[in-house]
C-alpha cells in the first residue's frame, strides 16, 4: 500500500480514546432514579426521640429526605451540619428535613446526631424496608420530594449547601405558582 | 522521616529514569557508548531506589507507621503481619510501587540479557523501558503519593479492606502484575525495531520467552483471580464478566493471539504488521486495564479510588497508541509479507482463523466493557451488558477456539493435503463423535456441554495421536518407550510444552463447563441439629460460637457432612463483623472435590444459634479449573526450557 492513506492509521484510535475521556465527566455511580416525578412511597417510622414521623403527614410541605449511616465516613460526616443548618433556615418556610439511619447500630446513630447536635426529625430504618422503597443504593442519598409528595430531585453523596438550597428554593418556587 | 526518604528516592528515581531514557535515545542516534553506559546505570539506580521505596513501605507497614496516610488507610493495630506486608499493594498508590518496581526488575533484566545480543534494538528497548517506568514514577510522585503524611497521626489505622485478608491477594496481584508489565518488554522491542527499521524477525524471536513469561504470568494471574473470587466473595462463581476481569482478559486474549501469530512469522515470514500492531495491542491494553481500574470510569466491584489519576493514565495510553500507530504508518513499506497463504486448508490460515477469532473476543470484551459509557455518550442512557452478552458472543467464539487448537499443530503448513488431513483427524473425529455420544448416553443434556466436552476429547485425542506418532518413530532408533516419551518432549519442548500448556486449556474448559452445566444451590434455614439437603449431600447445623479475632469478631456456623460426602467432615462457613466495615463479611467453608465442591455460606442466623439460614452449593468440577492451571504451569516451564534440538 503505497498511498498516503496510511497516515490515517492513528486517527483510528481517536475516537477509542474520546469516549475514554468523555467519561471523566460523568460519575459513573450517578445512577439516575426511575423514581423521579413519581409520588414517593409512603412510611412511618419512630424517631429516635420516641416520635412517630409519617411522610403522609407532610403534604403540603417541601421534604428533604436523607439517608445516613454513622459509618459513612466522611461524606455522611460532612454533609450534616449542612444539613441542620438547611433545616434551620428553611424549617419556617414549609420545608422539612427528615434523617433516615440505615443500617446502623442504636448506640453509634445516637452519638452522631448528637455530636452534630441535629434537630431535624431522626429514624432508624430497622427493617431497611424505606431505603428500598426509595431505591437506596448507599448512603448519603437524598431526595427532594415537592409539596404534592413527589420525588423531584436524587442526589448521590453528601449535600452541600448549594445543593441543598438550589432544590429548595426550585421547590418552593414550583409550589407558589 | 522514614516517609521523606522514601519520596526522596521516588523523586531521584524518576529523575535517572528520564535520563536515563534522554541518554540511551541520544547514545543511539550519535552511536555514543559512553551515553548508553550511563544510561544502563541510571536503569540500575532506578531499580536500587524502587527497591529501598518498596523496603520502606514495606517497614511502614510493619512498623504500623500511621502517620504514612497510605498505611493508616489500610491497615490497623489488629492487622496480622502477613497482612500488613500484602497491605503494601493492597490499595493504589502502593500497588503501583509494586508495578514500577517489576518492570524496573524487567528493565535490568533486560539488560543483562540483551545488551550483547541485541545491539541495535537495545539502546530503544532501554528508552522505552524507562520511559514507562518515568510515567509510573510521575504518577506515584505526583497524583498519587504513596508516602503522603497524614496530619494529626490518628492512634490507629482504618484497616486493610476485609476482603483482601485472603492469601490468594499474596499472589493474585503479584502474578497478574508481572503479567502486565511483563508485556512492556516485547512492545519496547516492537518499538525499538520499528525506530531503527530493522522489523525483521530479530524482534519477534528475541521476545518470544519474555512473551511467554507475560502471557503465562497473566494467565495465573486470572486464574488467581477467579480462585479468590470463588472462595472469598461467597457467590460460588468465579469469573463474572466484571470491567475489572475484563481490563485483564483482554491482553490475555491478544497475547494469546500474538504467541501464535509469531510463530507465522518465524517460519513463513508473514504478518509482520500484524504482529507489531498485536504487541501494540496488548500493551495498549495492559494500560487501559490500569487506566479502566483505577480512574472509576466505569463502574466496578473492585474499582480502586478515583481521581486525577485517570486523566493521567489516559494521557499516557495516548501518547503510546498514537506514536505507535504514527510508527507503524512510518515504517508501512518494510512491514510487507515476503511469503504469502499457499491455501485456505493449511496451518497458516489455521492460525489466523485462531488470531481472528482472539482479536474478535478481545474487541467484544472491550465493546461490552466500555458499551455503559458509549450508550451514555451516544443516547445518553446508561446501559450496562452483563454476563449473557458476554456468554452469547464468546461462548461460539471460544468453542471454535477450542477446534483450532486441535487443527492448527497438526495440520500440515502450505497446503494439507487430503492424505494429510485423514492421517491426522480422522482417528480424533470419529474419537470425539463417539465421546458425544457417549456423553449424551451417560445423561448429559445440554447440547452445549455435549459439544465441548466432544471437542475437548477430540482436541487431547490429537493430542494423543502426535505423541504416540512420534514416539514410537523414536522407538524404531532402539530407545524405551519411557525414555523415548522423555527425549521427545524435552528435545522439542516447544511443541510439546504448547501441548501441555493445550491440554491444561482443556482441563479447564471441562471445569468451566461441568460447573456451569451442572452446579446446584439452594438457600434454606436450618434448626440446630437439623439438617440440610442437597443433590444427595446431607449437612446437620450443630450450632453457632462466637469468637474475638485479632480485628474483628468472628460468628461461626458448624455443620457435619452426615451423608454424601466425606461423612464426619466439619464445614465452618462464618461471618466476619470487621468494625470499620457496614456489613459483615461472609467467610465460606467448603469441601474441595475432583468432581463436586461442597460449598457453604452462612446467611442470617439467630443470636442464641438456634437456626441459621445457609446458602448450600454443590459445585461441580470446579477443581478441574486450578487442576488445569497446574498443568498450564508445567506446560509453560517446558516450553521456556532450553531448546536442545541439535544433539541427537
């Protein structure tokens, strides 16, 4: 083969190598939830300060839903306090943040909420069923449910501040109109 | 202080190793020895200092120096010693010190062996040796610093992944590893001979032997893998078709191909493009199994941590694919065949059938692998494959494998003649039609096991055919029948190790097959003192004890082999409470067998022992899989002997 068409050989590999690249920008445990824009599945569980919490009873309301664990080191760890401070700001404007512990020992849950002095309505998940029922994969997950009880927003991993206003206020503003 | 010596050497190293590679190019183009001698010095250096950073890791370790952040990672106080030496490449960054530092190890190696008798291609196989050792180096001194303090020392470490505490992870990654960089020698030759232009078969016969070290390293690498995947993880299995098994199947599948077609190229003086582009391959694919493992591109069971460590491996791959295919379009003239394909029915186009059908598996591994990531490119969905793809596509594709093998060392070169091809397989045909019948007699359903198992017979009987052939031509010289088998295999050891190596092939298709036919399991809660059932193999559960290992709690189940098997033997299948981890880990008993396992994990179970849930497999032929390893062993170190053939 004596044409120039040889020179062509490495551009073959070129787009092998984009795809390869391309995945840098996606995260490959982003797993998108089948449960969006669906009504989130309804549970009552018993808070660890004795009271019930029933998501039912929350309509109406904005609901941030949290899944943690103790263990979860560091996300868990780092996204608490942006949470109760969330729950601090929002609490008067109709929005409710609720913590679901999942598979966790009593004692170890306890000392968390404690050490990050969290006020926001706390459970234990003894029996795992509402992790499945939201299709937890593992932990931190967090759901943003609308006024109506939908699941509107799934985010992997801890929240940050912007995060957690960012889905907020869109859901407070889609209640208002 | 300890740390600081050891980036400092990481430093030092990568600094003779970019020298290193600068003065053996620069000795090669001026012809200047002096350049190329010191280049040598710096790969002995660069070899010197890899080996104290792997000693002070190593001490790190054992030492339980916390403040290391590698080693506080993955190890804690309750860590056993010869877990906290394995901890060393448990994780990323020391795994790669154990990478840079074989093929550091190959690298002098390599010299010794090639300096005298590979003057030209050398001084290039020297660059590029060091040159992927510098990139190695760059990585573990620049985004992944194994030596990295942690600031404050916490009082203990988190601990070595539970997972890992397995003494298949002493050798799996070691092997596997050796395999992969082992892949670097034949491709810096490849390189080499295409800068200077000298692509003749020099190349291809001087890196024949490092080509079997690599392919034979890796093969028990996978094997390795699959052991400790079928004895630790607790789902019976040991292949699962995961990106990770993928990243280092597929140099497996090329290098398979490479060791054939080089053959080709010894005797016909064909495929020579074909044979630089597959040591391209491969060693393109080593990097992306690296790359694959340990950017988190792509989802994984075993994914190590992510990081800016991709880009860099991507980069790299890139660097080394373009200038390679760049080489390649550079030297296109000199790469033409000087023999050609006499016929379609002859040993060449045996082994090419053989390399197609390689390559063609390499490429759907790797379509399948990287599918997630081109759905989500293309339709911006994410699909995964999972194993029946994989299964549908190379399932054909490896059985016809398995009727090459039988051809392509038998059948004659050029062109077989009818005489030749009746000579040669009748007798194996008509053994394995007569096996499949056999077989089909005997029970065996499924069509697919029927034709494996006749191919496999009818493989081993060419097998046969050739050494009873030619052993008794040594007959007639007046040997005994003994001693005429021995000389035979030794004084062509090539043929017959590959033989062996065949036969350790087939040994584990059988397993794989056998397994895959015929395994059974069944999960079921057991009362103490009941007992639990299977495929005629009675467990009585005598109850649970509880027991306080150095680093985690161990709850075990104890469960006697009453009818079936060994009766009287005792399985202890057990779970793990590791504190650092969020769910036990499950510790599986079992009872090896040549024909059944009896394989036992315990699931739920009650505090006070009173019943337990057990997963309860009889896996069949599994045995069959490691057993065919072994004679795969013995085939590769037959083939490596040195050749003998003069001497009558």
């Amino acid at each position: 083969m004596k044409t120039r068409w040889r020179w062509l050989l490495p551009l073959a590999a070129v787009p092998v190598l984009a795809l390869l690249a391309y995945g840098f920008r996606l995260n490959p445990r982003d797993v998108p939830s089948p449960l969006i824009g669906r009504p989130a599945a309804a549970f009552t569980l018993t808070g660890f300060d004795g009271a019930p919490i029933a998501l039912e009873a929350l309509r109406g309301k904005v609901v941030v839903v949290n899944f943690w664990a103790s263990w979860c080191y560091p996300a868990c760890y780092e996204e608490a306090p942006v949470l109760e401070q969330g729950w601090r700001a929002y609490r008067d404007r109709d929005v409710v943040v609720l913590g679901v512990d999942i598979q966790d020992r009593d004692e170890a849950a306890r000392k968390f909420i404690r050490d990050f002095a969290l006020t926001f309505p706390n459970a234990p998940d003894p029996d795992g069923k509402v992790s499945v029922d939201f299709g937890v994969y593992g932990v931190p997950e967090t759901f943003f449910l609308d006024r109506d009880g939908r699941i509107r927003a799934k985010h992997v991993g801890a929240v940050t501040a912007e995060v957690f206003r960012t889905h907020v206020d869109a859901l407070l503003a889609d209640g208002t109109r | 202080m300890i740390p600081e010596i050891g980036t400092a050497a990481l430093l030092v190293a990568l600094a003779l190793a970019v020298w290193g590679a600068l003065a053996a190019a620069l000795g090669a183009r001026r012809g200047r020895t002096a350049l190329l001698v010191s280049a040598e010095h710096a790969a002995l250096a660069v070899f010197a200092l890899l080996t104290a950073a792997l000693g002070l890791l190593a001490h790190a370790f054992l030492t339980f120096d916390f403040s290391v952040r590698y080693v506080a990672f993955n190890t804690n106080l309750g860590t056993p010693f010869y877990y906290r030496l394995t901890a060393v490449w448990g994780a990323l960054e020391g795994s790669l010190v154990l990478w840079a530092w074989m093929l550091g190890l190959y690298t002098v190696i390599a010299i010794a062996r090639h300096r005298a008798s590979a003057r030209e291609l050398y001084p290039w196989v020297l660059v590029v040796m060091l040159g992927v050792v510098a990139f190695f180096l760059v990585i573990m001194t620049g985004p992944a610093p194994v030596f990295a303090r942690l600031s404050p020392v916490p009082a203990d470490g988190r601990g070595l992944n539970p997972l890992l505490e397995d003494s298949g992870m002493i050798t799996h990654p070691v092997a596997l590893y050796l395999g992969f960089t082992g892949f670097t020698v034949p491709f810096a030759f490849a390189i080499a001979a295409l800068v200077t232009g000298r692509t003749g078969d020099f190349w291809i016969t001087t890196t024949r032997r490092w080509t079997i070290v690599a392919w034979y390293f890796l093969s028990l690498g996978l094997l390795i893998g699959g052991w400790w995947s079928y004895h630790v993880l607790g789902w019976g299995g040991y292949w699962a078709w995961d990106p990770v098994e993928n990243a280092a199947f597929m140099p497996w599948l090329t290098g398979t191909a490479l060791l054939h077609s080089v053959m080709i190229q010894e005797r016909r003086r064909m495929l020579r493009l074909w044979n630089l582009s597959l040591v391209v391959l491969t060693f393109a694919l080593t990097l992306f199994g690296t790359f694959l493992t340990r950017s988190g591109v792509i989802a994984s069971v075993h994914a190590f941590t992510q990081g800016a460590i991709g880009v860099f491996f991507l980069t790299f791959l890139a660097v080394v694919v373009l200038t390679s295919l760049v080489l390649l379009a550079w030297r296109w003239e000199t790469l033409g065949a000087q023999g050609e394909l006499d016929a379609v029915i002859s040993r060449e186009s045996a082994f090419l059938l053989n390399n197609v059908l390689l390559v063609a598996a390499a490429f759907t591994v790797f379509f399948g692998t990287v599918f997630p990531l081109l759905s989500e490119a293309v339709r911006g969905v994410k699909v995964s494959v999972g194993a029946p793809f994989f299964n549908q596509v190379n399932v054909p594709v490896f059985l016809s494998l398995i009727f090459l093998m039988g051809v392509g060392p038998l059948i004659a070169w050029r062109r077989a003649s009818l005489e030749n091809l009746r000579r040669n397989f009748l007798g194996p045909v008509l053994l394995g039609i007569a096996a499949a019948a056999v077989f089909r007699l005997l029970g065996v359903g499924s069509a697919l096991a029927v034709l494996t198992l006749a191919l496999t017979v009818f493989v081993a009987g060419t097998i046969g055919l050739d050494v009873v052939r030619a052993t008794r031509a040594r007959l007639r010289l007046g040997e005994g029948p003994l001693r005429a088998l021995g000389r035979l295999v030794v004084r062509h050891n090539r043929r017959y190790g590959g033989f062996v190596v065949h036969l350790g092939i087939l040994v584990i298709a059988v397993g794989i097959t056998g397994s895959q036919a015929w395994s059974v399991q069944t999960e079921t809660t057991v009362n103490r003192g009941e007992h639990a059932e299977l495929a005629g193999y009675r467990l009585r559960f005598e109850g649970l004890s509880e027991s306080q290992e150095s680093n985690h709690v161990k709850v075990t189940g104890r469960f006697t082999v009453v009818e079936g098997g060994p009766v009287g033997a005792v399985l202890l299948p057990a779970k793990k409470f590791y504190p650092q981890e969020q769910s036990p880990i499950a510790y599986v008993d079992y009872l090896l067998g040549l024909k059944d396992d009896l394989y036992l994990v315990l699931g739920d179970f009650a505090r006070d022992g009173s019943h337990a849930t057990i997963r309860f497999q009889v896996n069949r032929m599994v045995s069959w899989i490691w057993i065919g390893g072994v004679v795969l062993t013995l085939g590769t170190v037959l083939a490596l002997l040195p050749e003998r053939r003069r001497a009558a």
